[in-house]
C-alpha cells in the first residue's frame, strides 16, 4: 500500500480533503466491493494538520485530522489541500516549507490541489517549471511567484514528483491520474466507473472568466477600461481612444499592457467573447446574431477568437453550459 498524507490547512475548501482521500481510500475496494471479489486497497490515507488540531475549513466546518505532520516519518505521496489564505498560513506555521522540502528530498510525490500551489510555490521546488490553479487566482499568483511559469489552462500539470491542479474538480482529476501513476490504468479506470468520474479532461479554460484587472495604479488605463467596457460593443478607432485620454497611441498600448496584461485589443476581444458566452448561455439567439450584438460582422472572424479564448466551437460551449435548465420531476 502507498501511504499518502493530505495536509490541510487553515480555510481549505473541505472537498479538496475529502475528495483525494474518498479516491485513493476507494482504490481497491469499491470496485471489489460492487464485484464482490476480495478488496486489495491500494492507498492508507492520513489527514494531517501543522500542529495536529482540527483544520477551519471553509464554512467553518472543523476537520479533525489523524495527526499533526511532525508525527509522519515517511510517506510515498503528499497532498496539499487548497491554501487561499497563503499569507496567514505562512504566519501561523512557517514550518510547513522547510517540511514539504524535506520530504521531497527524501522521494516523496508532492501534489497540490487548486490554491494549494500556492504553498508549493512557497518552497522554490516549481522555480523554473509550470504550474497551474483555478482561473480566478491566475494574477495573484503570477504577481507572487514571477520564477514560476503559469500555464491557466491546464487541468493538471506533472513535472515528475511535482504536481499541480487547476480547481476543486481537477483535483479529482489529478487524483484519479494519480491511482493511474502509482497502480496502473485499470485501477484508475476502475475507481472513475465506481464514483462517476470523467477521465478525459484536458484544460480548464471553457471555465475560465475573464475579469478585468482592477488593481493596479494607472488612472488613465482605469478610465480607458471603463470607456472601453461602456463601447464594447461600438466599432473602436486606437488612434482616436488615445486621443480622448490625450496620450499617444503608442503610450496608451503601453502603459494598458503593463497594467491590465493585455493589449487594448485583447482586452476587447475579451470583453465581447464573455458577452458572447453569457448569451450563449442564455440560448435564445444564435451565434450569427450574438456575433452582431457584440460589435462584430464577421462570424467567421468571431468564431475563432471565440474557438481560440475558449477552447470550445460555439455550439459546444452552449451545449456545455446551457444545458442545466431545471425540468420538473417525473
């Protein structure tokens, strides 16, 4: 049996606990339960937390863990609950890093679950590597880890004994292609038949949203933002939107790039490829007419920004999520 450890930390998404830990405790034993044949479990599962007291969980749930980390000698593999609060984490128990990386020299995978990469990255062990979390974190941590390269749309990223997830669901996937690392395809696929999990997920970003960076200092790029997500849907001349705010254009792309990431023109594609997809979502008018709402006359145009920033033609971004409409029982 592998013996794994899934640290839990201070305001952890509860799932992303308990979700590795049903898997791998599963590995093995569902499956041969359903069949009745002998259970061969493949993992022996320990929550631990810092200091061995319960974990605050998201919600305020406490989590009592099976022991505090100090009291773990060995392990095959390590999994990091989600860490949102990275800085308050850090504060309470910065022994946590120097634990991970002892650990990891010693042969231990070390995985980590959306947010929790954050604490990964904390260790230096990613410098030089990829990584990946949910969407909505993808600035923080580019501002926080510049030595890291993210990769947003990935589901999961493996980097040997390093590993990384997007969201609380990709951790099912990361752990499912975990059971597939260290005991073979046919557990795996055995264990997602058993729980109704999908194994062919390859990228997050039909998930992804755009939000409009807001943070940083630049006035001026904060008022062209605002004009521009007023116009989005209007025909936009560069050289007359730098004018209005009484810079070059060539200052205006600038200055927007290094405040908001993005071009002048990304950023509109952006804006009008998030209208199209909560029309979409809607689903009372079709791409054709979408693509005239958002300030566009050719579709096919559209249509591959739309293919590029999703991943997803049209029709299969709406059938992915316009498909949730609540029918009565029967």
């Amino acid at each position: 049996m592998k013996r794994v450890t899934i640290l839990g930390l201070y305001n952890s998404m509860a799932t992303t606990i308990f979700g590795p830990m049903d898997i791998l405790n599963q590995a093995g034993r569902l499956w041969n339960r359903l069949n009745k044949t002998t259970h061969t479990p493949f993992f022996d599962v320990t929550v631990a937390s810092a200091d061995g007291r319960p974990i605050r969980s998201v919600n305020n749930i406490q989590i009592q863990p099976h022991c505090r980390i100090n009291e773990i000698e060995n392990m095959d593999l390590l999994i990091i609950a989600s860490a949102t609060y990275i800085v308050k984490i850090l504060q309470k128990n910065p022994e946590l890093v120097p634990w991970i990386r002892h650990h990891y020299k010693r042969g231990t995978h070390v995985a980590s679950i959306c947010t929790g990469v954050l604490l990964l990255a904390e260790t230096g062990l990613l410098d030089g590597k990829s990584a990946t979390l949910h969407w909505g974190f993808a600035q923080a941590f580019k501002e926080r880890y510049p030595k890291v390269t993210l990769q947003q749309d990935r589901v999961f990223i493996d980097h040997g004994r390093l590993y990384c997830s997007a969201g609380v669901s990709a951790g099912m996937d990361l752990t499912l292609y975990l059971v597939a690392k260290f005991c073979g395809q046919k557990a795996a696929l055995q264990s997602a038949k058993t729980m109704l999990l999908d194994m062919d997920r390859k990228a997050q970003t039909p998930y992804d949203c755009f939000l409009p960076p807001r943070d940083h200092t630049d006035l001026l790029v904060a008022k062209a933002q605002a004009w521009m997500e007023q116009n989005s849907t209007q025909a936009i001349d560069y050289d007359n939107m730098a004018d209005r705010f009484r810079v070059s254009r060539r200052s205006l792309e600038r200055r927007f790039k290094q405040a908001t990431g993005n071009t002048p023109l990304a950023y509109l594609q952006k804006l009008r490829v998030e209208q199209a997809k909560r029309m979409l979502e809607d689903g009372t008018l079709t791409f054709n007419e979408i693509t005239y709402e958002v300030g566009y006359e050719d579709i096919s145009f559209f249509r591959k920004i739309f293919v590029r920033l999703t991943g997803l033609r049209p029709k299969e971004y709406q059938q992915k999520f316009a498909g949730y409409a609540v029918l009565p029982y029967r």
